[in-house]
C-alpha cells in the first residue's frame, strides 16, 4: 500500500492468488512520468479498471481435458497398486510383486494410449474444420504436432521400458524363487522377446498399419487394375509409398509383407485384376487357372503364418499389447452372461443378444489351410499361449453373437491345445513347417515344370520378389532400397529369419543393422542410440530420455508426471536406485516428484483450474510424505511433506466437499506423523471455517473449526499432538465466549432489567439465544470431538450459559442458581493446555451480568418471604453465596468502590455506588437464607439419616483458602 505522505517512496502491492496455487499478483504503480503524461481519460462506465501483473511461482504451460484425464487416470493406476501392495505385505512371493508391476506399467501405458487417440481425433478434427473454412492456422497446428510427437515419443519410451526392463507374466519366470525383480533379459529363452518387440517396431516404427485408410491407397485398390495404377503428377508427394517398384500396388504390398501385417497383404491382394477373375470364375463354377491356383496358395500361406507378434487380424494381439489386458475381465464378464441367457432362451430359440445390422458373419478362424499349421500357431510365441488362444476364442464368439449366431464351444473345434507357457522348440518347429511349405511351392523343379505360384511369379515378377521375404531371402532390390529404414530390415529379420533370437542378443543385431543402414544415410541418430541403449538394458536412459527429449522438464503437467511415475516404478522394479552416490548428489527421485508437482500445480492454475491441480499434485506425492521408521527411527523426506503443506496452504477451497477431499487425501500422511501436513491441514480447515463466517452459518463455522481442533489434538500419533492446534482453536475459543456472554449480557438486560426488556431487546435476545444453541448443537453433535471437549473452559461457559437461559425461561431458578455458581466459582485446569492455573470459566467481563442475574434471583425470593422459617427458601446454597461475594469483592475493586491494589484508581459515580451497595445488601440477605435454609435441611437429613454436605461443613468450605 502506497505511503500517504508525498516524500515517502510508492511501493507496490503484492498478494498470492487466494484462489491459487502458483499466481502471484502484483499491483503496478505508475511512475511520476507517466503520470505527467496520462491522456486525457475516456468517459467513465462506472467501473474504474485495475490492471494487475499476475507471474507464475513455475512454469506452467496448461493440461488440455485429454491430457489431465490421462493424467488422473495414472493416478489412480499407482493408488490401486499401493493399496495391493499394502494388502500383500505379509506375502513375501517375489511373483505377485512382478504382476503387479508389469500391470502397472500397462495401466499407464493404457492411459497414454487413449490419450494419443484423444489427442489424434481432436487435432484431425480441427484440421478439417479449418480447411473447410479455408482459413490458415499453421501455427494451431504446429503447436498440436508438437505435443502430440512428444507424447508418442513418451508412449514409444514406455512400451520399449516396459518390453525390456520389466518382467514378464509368463508362470515360468514368476516360479522364480529370487526375490528381486527379475527383467527378461536376465535368462530369458530365445525367442521369448520376439513378439513384443514386433509389435514394438510396428506400432512405433512403422506406417504400415494406417496404409490402407489413407485416401490415395484407397483410391489405388478402387482401380480396374491397381497392379498397374500410377499416381497423378500432380499428386502430393506425400501420397506416394516408398518402395523399390515401379507400380505403388507392390510397393504396398511389400509394406505390409515387410511389418508382417500378412492380413493386410492379403487384402491387398484380392484387389489384384487377376485375383479378382478367378475369384469371378470360381463363382460360376469354372476350373481355376494356373493363376488362380496360385492366388488360393498364398491365401492358405498368408492367413497361416506363425509369425511373432502376429499376422495382423483382428483376432491377434494388437501392436501396443494392451487389447488382451484391458478386455479380459468384460470378455469373460460377457461370455458367462451369453451363457445364462442362452441357458434361459433356450426353448425359445433365441440367445438374448442384440444383432447387428448387416452383420457378416465371421469365418471359421480354425479352419486349417496348411497341413501341420494351425491357424492360431502365431499365439505360441507368446508369454502365455494358452492365455491368450483363450481371449481370441471369446472374440470369436462375440462376433458370432453380433451376427445372430449361436456361440456354443462345443462347436469351436480348436486344431490343437496350445502349451500354457512359452515353449520356442515348439514354436520355432509350426515356424519351419510353414517356411517349408512356402519353399515347396516356389520351386520351380517340380515335374509339372514349377510350384504352384510359378505362374504368378513368371506373370507379375515383383510377386516373386516379395514372396521370397517370407523365407528370410531378401532380394538385393529390396535389401538396397534408400528408402528402406532399419525398423524394416530389423523386422523383416525378426520375423522371417530369426525369430527365435536370445533375448541379449536383439541390442545387437539392432546395432548392426543402425549401423549399415547409417553408412547409406550418412547420418547418426540420437534416438537410435537411445533405442539401443534401453534396449541393452539402460533403466537410466529411460529416464534421462523422458526427462531431455520428452518433455519431462518442460514445465507441461502430464509429460513431468509420466518421467516422475516411470521413474518410481523403475525404482520399485529394482532397475534403478534412487539413493545419492559417488556419481550423484542428488534424489533422482524426490527430484523428478517435486518437478512434476510444481508442472501440475503451475499448469492447472494457467487455466484456473486450481482446484484439479491441487489435488492431482498431493496424490502424486502423499505415498511419499508419511515418516518411514528405518532401524527403529522416524524419518521422512522434508521436502515432499513441504511440498504439499505448501500447495494445501495456497488453496483456499471454493466448497465443503473439496476441502472434505483435501483433508481426507492427507489423513493417512497425519496419523502417521507428519506434523507440517497437519499445520496445513489445520488452515485448510480454518479457511472453510472462515468463509461460513462471513456467510452467516454458525453451525458450518464450528464444525469445521473443530476439524482443524481435531486434526491436532486426535489425529496426530501422541507424541506430536498439540491441545486442540492453534488458529482453529482460538477463534473456536473466542467464538463460545463471544456467544456466551452475549447471551449472558442480553438475559441481564431483558430479562432481569428493572422495567424489563423492550420488544425489539427481546426479539435481539431471541436471536442471540438461537446463536447460541447453534453453536453448542454443532459441538454436542460432533461425536468424534465431544469426549475431548468435556474439559474445554470455553465450551463449558458455554453450555451453562445456555442452561441458564432455558432454565429461565422454565422458571427454575435453583438451576440458573447452580450454572452461575459453576460459571462464577475458581477451579485448578489441569489440562495439557492450562499448566495448572487457576481460573474461572466465566470470562471476568462476564461478571456483573452473572451477578447481576444472581442478585435479582435472590431480590425475588426476598419478596416471597414473610418472616418464617417455613418461607425461608434460596436458590443458592452457602458455598455458592460465598462463590457469589467473592466475585462481587473483585468487581467492587475493579469499580473502585473499595481498595484495590491496582495502580489505576477510578471514581465511580453516585448511582454505581448504590447500585453495587444494593447488590451487596442483597446478597447479605441471600447468605442469611441460605443459613437458614441449609440449617433446617441439615435437621431433616439428621432425622433421616440422609448424606449431603451438612452446614457445618458448608461454612468450613466457605471459610477455607482451598480452592
């Protein structure tokens, strides 16, 4: 705030963003020159404009709703794991540890995956609309490539981390009787890696699979003869498929034969003029030609292939290897459903599925073409055949389904029983049989003068060419290709040559073909040499990658939260150590934490949605706030616990429910002894606390008032907890106070005031009394607070300053008479927060309103009595006649009227003098009553033989200088 006086310099305000976490506003102040030289003002609108420069404590740079729901969805993957693995702690088997990772890093993955879908859609989506308005925005679109590349370089990192660096599901390496985490390079089976990294290399190194949906190789197979299309001249280059032919069609050929993708292949090739025509002759019943013989030969070699990864039908593993894990529960979920219905429907003849339009039934995907080949063979080069020959029958059956068809097993006549585990000699034997096959029909030394394919071969000789990969010969002119990548060459090798590779030996024939493929491009790749470096095994560079080149120290919430979350799961897979050494001084990952909560806590107030950010930034780091108990200490990462006080105290929540979340997010994190949690948490509350103060709503204040109270004297383990905190505590303090002696101070002047109260005092009275009967329903209500509250001065004065009410507006003045004496009378606190003192509970303001109470109680019964033993009635006994007296000595000395040993000296006035003398005389008759009446009651409790305090004792209490 600026300084009034003109010499004193400007200075400019500055203030966090209540609504925030990470917005730091700072108010401008104008220079003298710019002062001088302010234009002349627009007319004003009634409104004066303040503009405010607001800087970010990080850099934020914004989370889009597909990134944050990958985000939370990650989030949730990693809190699901803890909880199992908490549920598991007495489990030592290393196996359900190694699931449970290998499914982490998949949930992960998942999330990724249907983001970069998301993202995908949305950016294609855009694309068109700008188009269609003819508009340019290259910038847009510049922006969302950009993401959306370092999104799919972080999805590539993750699923090549996952194939190499974690373990596998397969049962053979979980009866491992090692308890570390065993990675399937350490003693895998060769072969065993084959599979994985095909769908690797296809979903991140190659084109193949988005080919036949692009709109000029749509429009190549819609031609009369596509063997011989060629693309217009004015054509982009960018519609053109690399390859080594003249004719585009085997070029696309060749690319799908090249990836493996040998259902495309054959797709391709019913789009053939030629395949077309002895399809055409077949239909009408006519002989097949030596061509169509031929085209029926490679559909039999083509849809039996054995190969690793799969041949590319809907019924395979999919590239990115998350199909199988994501549908397996609702597969088997539909299937027992199908089966009950079926059961019911039974009779009449219907199975209780809705069918499809136009649904074309699916072919038999047992149907064997090769003999020795089963059509599901390529299933054996998996973790788990069986498993997975498993979830292909169950798609099977829910086409079947789809169309109408009944989707009994009995009738799913299974070739052959697929091992329950990855056996490579039984592989790799379907593999050669299958490649034999191939060579028997392409030689050209058979006495009907050549193979079966040797007219198609002499016909359309790239055919021949291409064919000859599935073998592992690649011709020259394929080999030599410029345009071929190593991605290609290494899949090509992976598939048709040695598909039985040892699992440390895929790194280096990786580098071999890097290296001769470099020398014809002239050029080193980074992220060739990253591939190979994960690829041997390097858990660091995966990190180091997410960290440098994917986006990990950009600022961006979701790619910082990915390289924190891969990070940890490294670390808990054993790949990594996150302690400091000789090479490092620091926690790679408290570090890699802390990043990505300042990215989320940043990115999230960009947009203004504090609130999200938040609390994805506590979940992300609440596993690693709470103390550890190491060889018998507490110890915990400062930091972290710093971290996420910081973010809590930042926030001032907008509802109950999200305040609720936040403190039930850290409740685990306080019970276990993080005391500056529980600071935030107590201001957490405070601030609701706060706010339903300013609105009016008592009852809401104290509750949360005491959820701050409970925080710190209940939650937290005994040896940090503070008597009932501190902010939540004073204003709960001061707030029962203020309304007892409110309610005190208007029962005085209304209902005891000497012409009594007006209608507009007792209606501000009622109001006042209703105030506070909500604040002790709040407390009474609170069940998990009431016990701990039994001794609370505050709460005390409280409640018998509402019974004093009550009892008044019920008549029963001996009641009013004992809550005044409790309220009046000196007690020892012994509580952990009073240290012994000495003290009423009435607040010593609240004194002349008590006794003024008091003295027209016992003004009223000197009314009613008429001189005999039998009218001699008072509401307060002895003791509280001489707690009563003693009060009025302290007021008498506080007004003056008396000597007091205050510095002070006041003169009261004439009127205060009779006034306390008349209340003094009062009392004096009271004590003579009380005499009286305690006399007559302690004879008719000797006769009785009745226990009670006897007057006697009374006076002895009254005369002692014991408390």
């Amino acid at each position: 705030m600026a300084a009034t006086t003109p010499s004193s310099p400007k200075v400019r305000a500055v203030a966090w963003d209540p609504t925030g976490t990470a917005a730091l506003s700072i108010c401008p102040v104008p220079t003298t020159t710019q002062q001088n030289q302010q234009k002349p003002a627009a007319p004003s609108s009634g409104a004066t404009e303040l503009l405010l420069d607001v800087f970010l404590s990080h850099d934020g740079t914004g989370c889009n709703a597909e990134e944050t729901e990958c985000l939370l969805r990650q989030l949730d993957a990693r809190d699901e794991w803890i909880e199992e693995q908490q549920s598991q702690r007495g489990n030592h088997k290393s196996s359900s540890k190694r699931i449970a990772l290998k499914k982490l890093s998949m949930d992960y993955r998942a999330a990724m995956c249907e983001c970069l879908m998301q993202l995908q859609a949305k950016q294609q989506q855009l694309s068109g609309a700008t188009a269609a308005a003819g508009g340019d925005d290259s910038e847009g679109n510049n922006n969302g490539s950009d993401n959306l590349d370092l999104l799919t370089l972080t999805f590539a990192i993750s699923h090549l981390a996952e194939i190499f660096l974690l373990p596998s599901l397969s049962p053979s390496s979980l009866s491992s009787s090692s308890p570390n985490v065993i990675s399937r390079l350490d003693g895998g089976l060769s072969g065993s890696l084959t599979a994985d990294t095909v769908r690797y290399l296809r979903l991140h190194h190659s084109k193949s699979h988005d080919l036949l949906e692009l709109p000029h190789v749509e429009e190549l197979l819609s031609s009369d003869q596509p063997e011989y299309y060629q693309a217009k001249s004015s054509s982009n280059n960018d519609d053109s498929i690399p390859g080594p032919f003249e004719y585009p069609y085997w070029n696309l050929l060749l690319q799908m034969v090249k990836s493996g993708q040998l259902e495309n292949a054959w797709t391709v090739l019913t789009h053939h003029s030629a395949c077309r025509h002895a399809e055409a002759a077949a239909m009408t019943g006519r002989p097949l030609t030596p061509e169509g013989e031929g085209f029926a030969v490679l559909r039999a070699i083509l849809l039996s292939a054995p190969l690793p990864g799969g041949r590319g039908d809907y019924y395979c593993v999919d590239d990115a290897g998350l199909d199988d894990y994501l549908e397996e529960d609702a597969l088997e979920r539909e299937e027992k459903e199908a089966r009950l219905n079926a059961g019911f429907n039974r009779n009449s003849g219907s199975n209780g599925d809705e069918n499809e339009e136009n649904a074309v039934p699916p072919e038999n995907i047992n149907e064997q073409y090769v003999n020795g080949v089963p059509r599901n063979a390529y299933l054996m080069w998996e973790d788990r055949p069986r498993h997975a020959d498993r979830l292909r029958k169950l798609r099977y059956f829910r086409d079947l389904r789809r169309c109408g068809q009944p989707s009994d097993e009995s009738q799913y006549n299974s070739p052959s029983v697929l091992p329950d585990v990855y056996q490579p000699n039984s592989a790799l034997s379907i593999f050669h049989t299958w490649q034999e096959v191939i060579r028997r029909e392409i030689s050209s030394k058979s006495s009907s003068g050549g193979g079966a394919l040797d007219a198609l071969f002499r016909r359309f000789p790239p055919l021949q060419q291409i064919i000859s990969v599935l073998i592992g010969k690649v011709p020259p002119i394929i080999a030599n290709d410029p345009n071929l990548m190593w991605s290609e060459s290494f899949l090509m090798e992976l598939l048709y040559s040695q598909p039985d590779i040892k699992p440390e030996s895929v790194a280096v024939r990786a580098n071999a073909i890097m290296s001769s493929r470099n020398k014809v491009d002239g050029c080193n790749h980074a992220l060739d040499e990253i591939i190979l470096s994960i690829m041997s095994g390097n858990a660091g560079q995966v990190v180091e990658t997410m960290f440098s080149l994917c986006g990990g120290s950009s600022g961006a919430a979701l790619p910082a939260t990915v390289t924190s979350l891969l990070c940890n799961l490294l670390i808990d897979a054993e790949c990594i150590s996150s302690e400091k050494n000789s090479s490092s001084s620091v926690n790679i990952q408290i570090e890699l934490l802390l990043l990505a909560a300042e990215g989320i806590l940043s990115s999230f107030s960009v947009q203004e949605q504090s609130n999200v950010g938040v609390r994805a930034a506590v979940r992300l780091l609440l596993p690693h706030a709470p103390p550890k108990r190491i060889a018998g200490k507490i110890a915990y990462e400062p930091r972290i616990s710093a971290t996420i006080a910081e973010a809590i105290s930042h926030r001032l929540p907008g509802t109950d429910a999200e305040t609720r979340d936040l403190l039930h997010l850290c409740e685990e994190a306080v019970r276990l002894g993080s005391v500056r949690i529980a600071d935030a948490c107590e201001s957490l509350a405070f601030s609701r606390a706060s706010f339903h103060r300013k609105q009016g709503h008592l009852h809401r204040e104290v509750y949360w008032l005491l959820r701050g109270m409970e925080i710190q004297s209940n939650e937290l383990p005994t040896q940090f907890q503070r008597n009932f905190g501190f902010a939540c505590r004073r204003h709960f303090d001061a707030l029962c106070e203020k309304s007892a002696n409110d309610l005190i101070t208007m029962l005085a002047a209304t209902t005891f005031a000497a012409g009594g109260g007006s209608a507009n005092e007792e209606r501000e009275f009622a109001s006042v009394l209703q105030a506070a009967q909500s604040v002790l329903e709040a407390v009474v209500q609170d069940e998990d607070m009431t016990s701990l509250l039994k001794s609370h001065m505050e709460a005390n004065l409280l409640k018998y300053a509402v019974d004093i009410a009550l009892a008044d507006a019920m008549g029963d003045t001996v009641r009013m008479a004992s809550d005044i004496v409790r309220c009046l009378e000196e007690r020892c606190m012994t509580g952990d927060g009073y240290g012994g003192v000495v003290s009423t509970l009435a607040n010593p303001k609240m004194y002349h309103n008590l006794l003024h109470i008091a003295t027209a109680i016992l003004h009223r019964e000197e009314a009613l009595f008429n001189g005999t033993m039998e009218s001699t009635k008072c509401a307060f006994s002895v003791h509280g006649m001489h707690i009563l007296m003693a009060r009025l000595t302290q007021v008498l000395a506080w007004e003056g009227i008396i000597a007091s040993s205050s510095a002070i000296s006041k003169t009261p006035s004439k009127e205060r003098k009779e006034y306390f003398h008349a209340m003094r005389l009062t009392l004096c008759k009271g004590l003579m009553r009380a005499f009286a009446e305690a006399q007559t009651n302690s004879s008719a409790k000797d006769c009785n033989g009745g226990g009670g305090p006897s007057l006697e004792e009374e006076v002895d209490q009254m005369l002692s200088p014991c408390i």
